[in-house]
C-alpha cells in the first residue's frame, strides 16, 4: 500500500541535504506534530508559520518552504497554508528571498518557485504552477 504524502519524507530530505552543505546554516521552525511529540501527543494550540525553513546561504538568509505532490504536471496553489502565502506574497512586494521548494513524485524530480513568481501568477489568477514553468533544483 502506498504510504500518505504528508510532506515529511520531502522536508527530511531537503533539510539533511542543505545541512550538508558547505556554509549553510539551516533552521527548522517547529511545527503542530513537533509540538505535539513535546507534549506526549496532547494536541497543543498552534500559529501559522511563515515557512517550513530559514536558510542562510551566501550571507543572504532565505524563507524555503517545502512541498510535494504526486502530480507530473503542476503544483496546486491550494497546498500552500494561509501564513505561508502571506508570507511569500509578502516577500515578494519588498523583493525578499522566500521559496518554494516542491518535490513532483510523479517527475522524480525536485522544482524551485520564487515568491516573485508566485504573486505573479496569483496576480493573473492563477491557481497552480505547471511544472515546465518552474525551474528544476537539485537536492
């Protein structure tokens, strides 16, 4: 039987690959599941996020939000959570770095969606991003 796609398996494995490498430095924000494994599984009240990461890369830190979807073809705007696209739309007025770091199970393949082109394309009412349009990541 084919295991749940919640997310985990891609932000393991981002996160143990960006700790790899050479100067950067890494940091999780916590989430609902984290808090609630500290709190012997008693569900804990939770604020949104603005992102899964913060990546310090070339003295320049960077919001990564990681995602993963079973589609070949696009990621849907829909599995971006309230705080996250607040956050993103938000970076992207200022010219700040947040991105999205989407795996495609359907592709086997990793893809990078800047803020920037994200408010873009919820600006022309868009409500995903088709993954030709992206530009592919190594892991």
């Amino acid at each position: 039987m084919a295991r749940k796609n919640d997310g985990k398996d891609a932000q393991h494995a981002f996160f143990e690959a960006m700790r790899k490498r050479p100067g950067v430095v890494i940091e999780r924000f916590w989430d609902q599941s984290d808090l609630r494994g500290l709190n012997g599984g008693r569900a804990v009240a939770d604020f949104a996020k603005p992102a899964d990461f913060l990546v310090t890369q070339n003295a320049q830190i960077e919001y990564a939000e990681v995602k993963s979807v079973q589609s070949a073809t696009s990621f849907p705007f829909s599995n971006i959570e309230r705080g996250q696209r607040s956050a993103a739309l938000r970076q992207a007025m200022v010219g700040g770095p947040y991105n999205f770091y989407i795996f495609s199970y359907g592709l086997g393949q990793w893809f990078k969606m800047t803020a920037q082109f994200f408010s873009e394309a919820v600006a022309a009412g868009k409500a995903s991003a088709k993954f030709k349009d992206l530009s592919p990541w190594q892991l």
